[in-house]
C-alpha cells in the first residue's frame, strides 16, 4: 500500500519509522511518505492560507497550493503548471500563468480558470452523512486508484466500517487541514475529476490540525493488512469488527486472584460454552450500558436466541 501525507507539520509522522509501523515498512507492506505542503508554493512566505471569504475568524488553507500539490500526487495533469523543482525553485513552463508565482491572492485568481472547465458537483448533503462514502471497487485484492482523504471535524464519522474498506485501497493520500480548515472547493474539484475523494471526522471533539486525525485513521487502517499485525486472530475479535458489533468482553490473566479480587469462577470452569455464553452476555450488557446506539444498530438477526433472553 502506497501513503502520501500532505501537511504542513511532515515531521509530525516521523513517528511512522517506529515500532510496528516501521517493521511494516521494512517489510515492504507499505511505503510512507510526508510531503511538505509549502515546497507547492511560489511565494516568498510560503503562504498555504488565506482569510475566510465571507468574513470570518481564522484563516481558510488555499485552493492553488493544495491543487498543485494534489495534482503531482495524483498524477493528474496540471492545470495551471507554475512548476518548481525538487529545490523549491521555479521551473518555467510553456503553461506557466503570472497569477500563480503571485503573492496577491484576490479572489478572482483563485481557481477560476479551473471553475470554468469543470462542472463541480453539486454535494448533497444526505449522501455525505451516509457510510460508505464511496466503494473501492474491487473483489479481490489492490483497488488501483488513489484515494484521497481530508480530516474534517465536520464529516461523517470514521469507523471500523471505513478503515476495513479503505484497507483495500493501493494508495492513500492523505490532506492535513490547518487553520480554520481547507477551502471546500478542493474535496469537490477532485471529486469531479472522478478521484475518490473521502473526508472524515474522527470523533466529537475539536482538535488544532488534521495530524493527529490522519495518525488514527492510518494506524486503523494498515493494522489490518494481512502481514502487518503478529497474530491475525486478535484482529478478527476485537470490538467493532464485523456484522455484530459489540464492546468487548473483559478480560483477565493469572493469577485467579488479586489482592483480594477473583477472576469470575465460570472462566477458571474449562468449559467452553460456558466461557462464551459469559462472555457474550457481558459483551451485551456493557454495550446496552456504555454505547446503546450501537444496540441500536445491531442487526436483529445476528441475535441468537440466548441473546434474546438477556
Ligand atoms: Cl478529522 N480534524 C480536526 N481538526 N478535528 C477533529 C477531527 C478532525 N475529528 C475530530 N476532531
């Protein structure tokens, strides 16, 4: 699996060369890499951002930088190509546009040229609110397009769901928000050129970037391919896995007891049924208690009828 990482904090993820996440590396499952989003400017101060159109607090990402950033890593033809090479100096091109190498940003100059040849599709907001947001088409195996992903606070949630489908996808590409977020423009240009385009929240809760939300949702996603994790089982039981998915049971290891305190008799009995019946119950009671929506979204069915009774 090929990872792009785009942010304005690349170091954040030098973390990535550690522990399990290096071995997978090492191994060749999958190849990272963090890209600067300032080596796409031209500018000076290496501007990537810009105030709110319509007023406002903050200070919205561009449309122009992340395009040409987003453009090289897709490898999709640029559109307005203001080159630059690896050294951060300008490379002049026969489509080469003044407006690009400008350190003004009016809103004329945003992507207008763009605007005009692109039907931007119009967003509908029911859609978006409901998971899957798209589907890597494939039976078996590597999908072979990208995938590019935005956090934002203001997207549907990530879940298991999401991570186990996109752990399908041969590349991700990741778009690390700053600021008050990136301008909406840029999920929908990509979206219209037919790329994947996914943006997802990873909780109720503000954070400062889309960093610590882009660790999450990559370590959810490649700890499910196969090779990546030691013991492949312990992926397969674990809480929101599969059609039936319930907090996990508790868990205890020797000794029986502990200062003071007992493992529940029925898990020292060796018997089985016994031990899942236990288990099961738990499971169905700590989720009734802790998380009812996800009760509530259990598939009746999968109920068996010892689960009824509880
Ligand atoms: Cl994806 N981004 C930010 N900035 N804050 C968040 C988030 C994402 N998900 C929850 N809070």
């Amino acid at each position: 699996m090929k990872i792009d990482i785009v942010s304005v904090f690349p170091e954040y993820f030098d973390v990535l060369n550690l522990s399990l996440f290096g071995k997978a590396q090492a191994k060749g499952l999958v190849e990272v890499k963090a890209h600067n989003l300032r080596d796409w400017t031209h500018d000076v101060h290496h501007s990537v951002d810009d105030t709110p159109v319509g007023g406002g607090a903050g200070m919205v990402m561009k449309p122009e930088v992340w395009a040409e950033c987003l453009d090289e890593l897709l490898g999709l033809e640029p559109v307005a190509a203001a080159g630059h090479d690896g050294d951060g100096n300008m490379k002049s091109s026969a489509t080469d546009r003044s407006d690009t190498v400008s350190d003004d940003t009016s809103d004329q100059q945003s992507i207008g040229a763009v605007r005009d040849e692109v039907d931007v599709a119009a967003v509908d907001i029911e859609d978006a609110a409901s998971a899957p947001q798209a589907s890597i088409s494939d039976s078996n195996g590597r999908a072979d397009g990208p995938v590019l992903i935005f956090p934002n606070p203001s997207a549907p949630l990530f879940t298991q769901r999401d991570a186990t489908e996109l752990s399908h996808a041969g590349h991700l590409l990741f778009g690390c928000g700053r600021y008050e977020g990136y301008d909406a423009r840029i999920p929908d240009y990509y979206r219209a050129q037919g790329v994947d385009v996914r943006e997802y929240s990873i909780g109720d809760y503000v954070l400062n970037g889309g960093e610590v939300a882009v660790s999450v949702m990559l370590e959810a996603i490649t700890r499910l391919l196969p090779g990546f994790m030691g013991n492949a089982e312990s992926i397969v039981e674990e809480s929101y896995t599969g059609e039936n998915a319930l907090l996990e049971h508790r868990q205890y290891t020797k000794p029986a007891e502990w200062r003071g305190i007992r493992v529940p008799d029925i898990l020292l009995s060796g018997d089985h049924g016994k031990v899942d019946r236990f288990r099961r119950d738990e499971a169905l009671e700590r989720t009734n208690a802790i998380r009812p929506d996800l009760i509530e979204q259990l598939d009746c069915a999968a109920l068996d009828k010892a689960d009824r009774k509880t």
